[in-house]
C-alpha cells in the first residue's frame, strides 16, 4: 500500500497531530495530499475527543508550495473544473482551532496553509513567502487576502511582489506569526499551546474562534454584534455555570463540552 500522505494522529491531553507527508518533494501540496488533509481533518472535527490541531510537515520543510508539475499544463477551464481549493476550503470550515507549527520553508500554497489556521509557531529556521510572480502567477490559495490581514497592505505587497521570503524572525515582528522558537522545540512547544486549548470548554472556543475570524470578515459593527450574540448564547452552556461556579469555590474547573 502507499504511504499516507498525511499521517495523523491522536495524541493525550485532547490533541491531533496532523503531518504532510511527502518529504522528497518538501511536502509539496497536490490535489491527493489536500484531500486526505480535508478528511483527516474532518475526522478530527468529529472526535469528541480532540480539542485542537497541531498541523506540520514532515523532513525538511512545513511545504514549499503547491506541486508545480501537477498545474503547469492546466488551462483556465481545467482549473476550473478540477475546483483544486475545495479542499482548502473544508479545511478553512473547521470549528475546532488548528495550529500551524511551521519549520523549514512555507512558501507559496505553504504558507497559504499555514494562514488558514488559526495560530503559527515557526522554527527559528523557518522561511515564509510567496514566491508565486515568479511563475508568472499571483497566490490563488488566499494569500493576497490573508497576508495584508496579517501584516498590512505595504508588507504584503512587497512579499507577493517581490516573491522574496521573510525570516521567522521578521515574520514575528510583522505579526504573521505568534512565536518563534528553536527548531529542536518547536513541535513541543505547538502541542504544549494546544493541549492548553484543548482543555478550555470546548464551545466557549468554538464561538471564540468564529468571533475572532468574524474580525476579518465583516464590520467592525457586525463584529462586535456576533461578539455579543455569542456572549449571551455561552450563558445558555453547562460549561459556563461550571467555569464560574469554579472560580467562586476557589477550585479547578471541570469542563464536559457542553
């Protein structure tokens, strides 16, 4: 049988771990690999059990881009037929936070990725870019909408038009990623961050992360009237009663997802 091209798996404290795996190509991202994504991550969405995604590459990179062989000869009618971001999208649609933890290159759909989750922790060693204007493309994956949300429209420019790469470092003090770390502890430390998601009520994070994003895709009038919907909904949660009951005795809460 062929090798998995994502291999998943369930670790403790209510974590997925998810790994592109196609490291002779540094994980570069083909229609096959994006749609095992999508379902390993659908999988994880069912599973009461997991409260958060960690998801990485595999070798020497997170992915260095989309599979240039597979696209080269399409046609516009091709693309369209094929919808290759169907995929992304079901990925994009999870309710549960994923975090991204990036090491080696995340270039192009890599980092394209990379923004579609929630929460980037990048290896010191990590390179990130969109290198797509030197095939004579742009991003088609999000990247000239995600990027500017991330790091303002002058950055983003100069990424995408330069097709240049940023640092991790640099990446960190535009804000496209929430922490860099050595490479030997980035894993470590991407599933430490997630198990301390995992074990917050799990619908005061779902409706957490939707508030979050909603930021990015409405006014900031709508925003704060989902914000305050989802405030007033939370109250209606066991969790809620549980969490403040909680910190008025003085003792650890004791959160059932509900």
């Amino acid at each position: 049988m062929a090798e998995p091209l994502v291999l998943a798996e369930k670790l403790e404290g209510g974590v997925g771990l998810l790994r592109l795996n196609r490291p002779k190509v540094l994980n570069a991202l083909n229609v096959d690999l994006m749609k095992e994504l999508a379902e390993r991550v659908q999988e994880m969405e069912r599973d009461p059990e997991v409260g958060c995604l960690v998801l990485t590459g595999n070798g020497r990179a997170f992915a260095a881009g989309a599979d240039i062989q597979e696209m080269a000869g399409k046609s516009p009618v091709d693309m369209e037929l094929s919808e290759p971001f169907a995929s992304w999208e079901t990925i994009y649609r999870c309710k549960k936070p994923i975090i991204a933890a990036v090491h080696g290159y995340a270039l192009g759909g890599g980092l394209e990725l990379a923004m579609m989750c929630d929460i980037i922790v990048a290896a010191e060693d990590a390179q990130l870019g969109q290198p797509e204007i030197k095939l004579g493309v742009i991003p088609g994956a999000g990247g000239t909408q995600r990027l500017p949300r991330a790091v303002g429209k002058s950055a983003a420019m100069e990424m995408v038009l330069t097709g240049e790469a940023i640092s991790a470092e640099r990446a960190l003090q535009l804000g496209l990623v929430s922490q860099v770390t050595a490479p030997e502890v980035l894993l470590e430390e991407a599933l430490r961050l997630a198990r301390s998601i995992a074990e917050k009520p799990p619908v005061a994070v779902r409706m957490a992360k939707e508030a979050i994003l909603s930021a990015y895709e409405t006014t900031l009038a709508e925003g704060l009237r989902w914000e305050r919907r989802a405030f007033y909904f939370l109250f209606a949660s066991q969790d809620q009663k549980e969490g403040m009951a909680a910190f008025l005795e003085r003792r650890p809460p004791q959160f059932k997802g509900r």
